[in-house]
C-alpha cells in the first residue's frame, strides 16, 4: 500500500513536472490552451490535434516552427480566427516570434515571461484593456505592433523596460493621456507610431533624444497643445516624419532642416503659422505637405 502512495505520488508530480516545466510537451499543452479559446472555420487550424499522443507532433502544426525541439514560432497571421487568447499563450517560453496579426480576437491579451521572444505582430485585431504587462519579463523584444486593436488606456510606461525595442506600433487604437516624457529613454527605438490614438498635450521634447529614429507618426485624431519641439531637429536618421491632422500650432522649427535624410514630412491640417523655414529648402529629396496657406507662402519666396 506505501509503495503503491509511493508510486502514485512519482506518478503524479512526473505528470505535473512535464506540464509545467520547459519542454515540449508545455508547448504542447500551452497549444491546446491556446486552441480551446479560438472559434475559427479555417482548415488549417484542424491540423492542431488536441488528442495526439506525441506531443512532438506540434511541430508539424499548422503555422508552429520548432528548433531543437521546442516551439520558437508562431504564425497564425490572416487566419479568420475570433474568440481569444488565452494567457497561457506565455507558456511557450521558447518562443521567437509570435504573429496573430489580422483576425478578429477580442478580449484581453496577456505576453509574459518570454525571455526569448523578439517579434510581436498583434495587430489588426479587436484586443482590449491596457497592455499593461510585465516586460521587464520580455527582454529581448525588438518588435512590438499592436495597431489597429481596442486598446483603452494611458500608454504603457513599462515598455521603458525594453532596452532593444527597435520598432513600437500602438497606432490605430483609444490610447489616451498624455506621450510619457520617459518614451524619450527608448534609445533602440527605429520606429515609432502613436498616430491615431486619443492622446493629447503637449509633444515632449525628448522625444528628440531618440536619434536612432528613421520613422516617426503621432498625428491624426491625436490633438496635441502647442508645435513641433525644435529638439526634433536633433533626429537625424529621420526619414519619414507624419504629424498631419493632431491641431499643432505654431511655427515650424527652423531646426527640422537639420534632417539631412528626411523624404517626407506631412504637417497637413494642423494650425501652424508663418512662413516654411528657408532651411528646408536644403532638403533635397523632401516631399513637405503643410497646409494650403503654407505652401503658397513658399512658392512666393
Ligand atoms: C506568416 O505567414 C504568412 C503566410 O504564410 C506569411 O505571409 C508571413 O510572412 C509570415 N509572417 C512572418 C512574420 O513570418
Ligand atoms: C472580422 O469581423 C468583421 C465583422 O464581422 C468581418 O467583416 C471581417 O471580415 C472579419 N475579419 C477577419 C479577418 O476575419
Ligand atoms: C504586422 O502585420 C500587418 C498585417 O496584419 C503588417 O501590415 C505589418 O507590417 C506587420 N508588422 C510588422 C512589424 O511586421
Ligand atoms: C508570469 O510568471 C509569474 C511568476 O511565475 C506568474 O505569476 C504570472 O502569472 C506569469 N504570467 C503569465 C501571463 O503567465
Ligand atoms: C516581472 O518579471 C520579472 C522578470 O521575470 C520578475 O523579476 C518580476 O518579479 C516580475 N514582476 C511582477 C510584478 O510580476
Ligand atoms: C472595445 O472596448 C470598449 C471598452 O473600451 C468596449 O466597450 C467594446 O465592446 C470593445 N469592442 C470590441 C469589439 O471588443
Ligand atoms: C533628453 O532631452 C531633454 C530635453 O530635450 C534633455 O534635457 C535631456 O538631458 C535629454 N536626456 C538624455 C538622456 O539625453
Ligand atoms: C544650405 O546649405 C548650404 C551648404 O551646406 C549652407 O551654406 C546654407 O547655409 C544652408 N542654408 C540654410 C538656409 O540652412
């Protein structure tokens, strides 16, 4: 009888160690979970056999890469796929590169303790609630693209902790308050969009410590106080800056004919003033949209 308890208890915390430990039977398990929250008429998804009996089978799923025998993408990207995502999505902790871009999931959605992971491509969904997750758990991400979703809230401030983040999508969602000061730490960052959200106040100059920029779009719907900080002259990878339709006023910092290789700058539909600075004049390969006013000024110069 003490052996068989004996046995049993083996037994069972084996089972358990399997499920919860890294390997790739949680993957396996995590998949399922996965599966469970998704409505989907899709085929492909029928491939995702929650009575297999080999667990390592996962890898010839559809839309699953492994490496060395551990789940390190996942790519459900333009699926048809509604219902949710569960949280145990972050049990794939071996996890490269998630894309479950252009679906219809609704709900809220959870990325955590995935140290591996680089690549998210949440976009083009109904996702809600705030992203405010742990990612200080998330250190090596360097894509983040959550366009176009439902998200309500102020802008996470703990994406602070991601010292690679090279390209930060939240455009298109209800993101409201003011743009953090501190975003102006996310020295990685190549690109960044906040364009499209209910933010408003001021731009923060530091902003213009983010030197690394190529890309930058923070207009429409957005209704910003007050101009263009000067300190943005100081972005000078910037190649395309889109600040259009946000209520900016004032004049155009004369700073911004610093930007050697921008190519385009849209300013359109704005409330700014004076004349187009004779320092853009030097950007040679730069399209400017301004206002109708604006341009005519320039023309007449
Ligand atoms: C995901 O899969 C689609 C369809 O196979 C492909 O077009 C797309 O490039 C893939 N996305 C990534 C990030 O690899
Ligand atoms: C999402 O749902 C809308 C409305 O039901 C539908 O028109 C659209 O085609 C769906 N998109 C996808 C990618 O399934
Ligand atoms: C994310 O997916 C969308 C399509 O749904 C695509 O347009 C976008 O470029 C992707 N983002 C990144 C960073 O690759
Ligand atoms: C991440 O790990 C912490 C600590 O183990 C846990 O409390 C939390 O629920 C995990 N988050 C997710 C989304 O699984
Ligand atoms: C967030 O993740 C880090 C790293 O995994 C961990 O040390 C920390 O305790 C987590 N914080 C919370 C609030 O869960
Ligand atoms: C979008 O979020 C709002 C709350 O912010 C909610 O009332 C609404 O139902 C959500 N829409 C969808 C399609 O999930
Ligand atoms: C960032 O910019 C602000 C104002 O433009 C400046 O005061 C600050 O020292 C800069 N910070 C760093 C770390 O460069
Ligand atoms: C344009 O560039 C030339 C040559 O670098 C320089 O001498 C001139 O001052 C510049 N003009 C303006 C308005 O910045």
């Amino acid at each position: 009888m003490t052996t068989f308890i004996v046995l049993a208890i083996t037994f069972f915390s084996l089972i358990t160690n399997s499920v919860h430990s890294s390997s790739i039977v949680a993957d396996f398990h995590a998949l399922i979970a996965l599966k469970q929250g998704f409505e989907s008429s899709n085929v492909a998804i029928s491939t995702w056999k929650i009575d297999s009996s080999e667990p390592t089978s996962v890898c010839s799923w559809s839309g699953i890469k492994c490496f060395q025998d551990r789940v390190v993408s996942l790519n459900l990207s333009n699926m048809a796929l509604y219902g949710t995502v569960s949280p145990d999505i972050s049990r794939l902790d071996k996890l490269i590169e998630l894309s479950i871009d252009g679906n219809n999931f609704t709900g809220e959605i959870k990325i955590e303790n995935m140290s591996s992971l680089r690549f998210v491509n949440i976009s083009n969904n109904l996702f809600g609630g705030s992203m405010d997750w742990n990612y200080s758990s998330l250190e090596s991400l360097e894509v983040l693209d959550a366009y176009n979703n439902n998200f309500s809230a102020f802008l996470p401030l703990g994406i602070l902790s991601l010292k690679n983040l090279k390209h930060l999508e939240l455009g298109g969602n209800y993101f409201y308050g003011r743009i953090p000061a501190a975003y102006g730490n996310l020295f990685a960052l190549e690109y960044l969009s906040l364009a499209g959200n209910d933010l408003h106040g001021k731009i923060p100059k530091e902003l213009g410590n983010l030197t690394n920029l190529k890309e930058i779009y923070l207009g429409y719907y957005n209704v910003f106080e007050g101009g263009i900080p000067k300190e943005f002259g100081k972005l000078a990878n910037l190649v395309h800056m889109d600040l259009s339709t946000c209520e900016l006023d004032g004049e155009i910092p004369p700073e911004l004919g610093n930007l050697k290789s921008l190519d385009t700058l849209f300013l359109h539909i704005n409330r700014l003033s004076g004349s187009i600075p004779r320092e853009l004049g030097n950007l040679t390969s730069l399209i400017l949209r301004a206002d109708t006013g604006l341009r005519r000024r320039l023309s007449s110069t």
